[in-house]
C-alpha cells in the first residue's frame, strides 16, 4: 500500500541519515537495527574478507562488529572465521541476499557449523554481501532464533538498508587505510632526520 511504501521510504531516509554521521561499524550496525523490520534479530554482524574474494583462493571473515540480543552469548568480534562458518556455501553469490530458513537442518554444513549455529541460538539466517565500488568485500549476517519465511518486498527494503551499510564501512575502511598510509609515510620521512641527528651527536 502507498502507506507501507511511505513508511519505508521515511525509514531509509532517516537511518542512511544516521549512518551517514556516525564513524565506527558498531555505530553503523547499532542504526542498521533501529529498522522496524529488524524486531526480531537474535544477532547481527558484520564480517570483512582477509583478502579479496576471487573464487580461487577462498579468504577468511574477520568480524568487525556484532550485537546479541541475549547477553550471555559470544560476539566472536576480531575472530577470523571461514566462509562456512558464517553461513556461506558455494557457489558464492554477491549480487543477492542467501536465505537459510533452517540452518541446523542444512545437512551441506559440518557438525562444527551446526554446533556454532545451535551455540548461537540461530535457527533462520540471511547474510547480504557487502559490495562497493564493485567489490566483493564482506558479508552482513541477520540470525533469528525462530524459523523466520521474510516476503520480498521487506527483504528489498533491508537490502536498501544494507547497501548503505556497505558504502558507509567501506568508507571508514578507505579512511583507515589512507591514514595508516600517511603515518607510515610521516614515520618514513622521519627516519633519515633521526639518524642524522643521532650521527651529530
């Protein structure tokens, strides 16, 4: 209905506003969860590639950011974790959200994975990829305690939301590189200086 399509529209508006302003992947997942069709998430995260992601050469996730909504559970924040173990199984898709209804009655994991899962209390999973600039860089994860069938139109609405997402961390990412790279180069030009003031002394 032209109410629900006014809703969503003023939901993205609002939210992309919000993580537009903030500056870490915490703060950006913590806006991406104040969406009404987000209610009923167990845990979300955010999870970067170790490397980029080029079919031959499979890399790890490294997750960035997460939120639980039971306190006691792990956030696993820092770990590096394969593909499986986040939910992915080929063929590795980047241009549509993979939905997993049942992940403990998803055979094609190991035991190890289901344990994870069954740990996490995750009983339905959707994982969008993280895409700008036309890469492939890493994977947000939606986990829902109870079995969880999402219609079309809201999973459109989230992906919305998610490519947002996806701008903004890159964005944060492109910063951090650019100043790791000044301070090396700063550092770099420092060192002949040093040395010869050392030599002078």
């Amino acid at each position: 209905t032209l109410r629900t399509v006014l809703r969503r529209t003023r939901e993205l508006y609002r939210i992309s506003q919000t993580i537009g302003s903030v500056r870490t992947p915490d703060e950006i997942l913590a806006a991406l969860l104040t969406s009404s069709y987000l209610t009923t998430v167990s845990r979300a995260s955010l999870a970067i590639f170790t490397a980029p992601f080029d079919g031959d050469q499979l890399p790890l996730c490294e997750i960035s950011a997460a939120w639980n909504k039971a306190a006691d559970l792990t956030l696993f924040v820092g770990e590096q974790l394969t593909l499986e173990d986040i939910g992915l199984l080929p063929p590795y898709l980047h241009d549509k959200p993979i939905v997993n209804e049942n992940v403990q009655g998803k055979r094609e994991f190991p035991p190890s994975v289901r344990r994870r899962f069954a740990t996490l209390k995750t009983h339905s999973l959707i994982i969008f990829p993280l895409m700008a600039r036309g890469v492939w860089y890493g994977v947000l994860s939606l986990h829902f305690k109870q079995r969880r069938a999402i219609k079309v139109d809201d999973l459109r609405h989230i992906r919305g939301l998610v490519d947002q997402t996806a701008i903004a961390i890159d964005n944060i990412r492109l910063l951090s590189a650019e100043a790791k790279a000044r301070h090396e180069a700063e550092d770099h030009a420092g060192r002949p200086h040093r040395r010869r003031g050392e030599a002078a002394a």
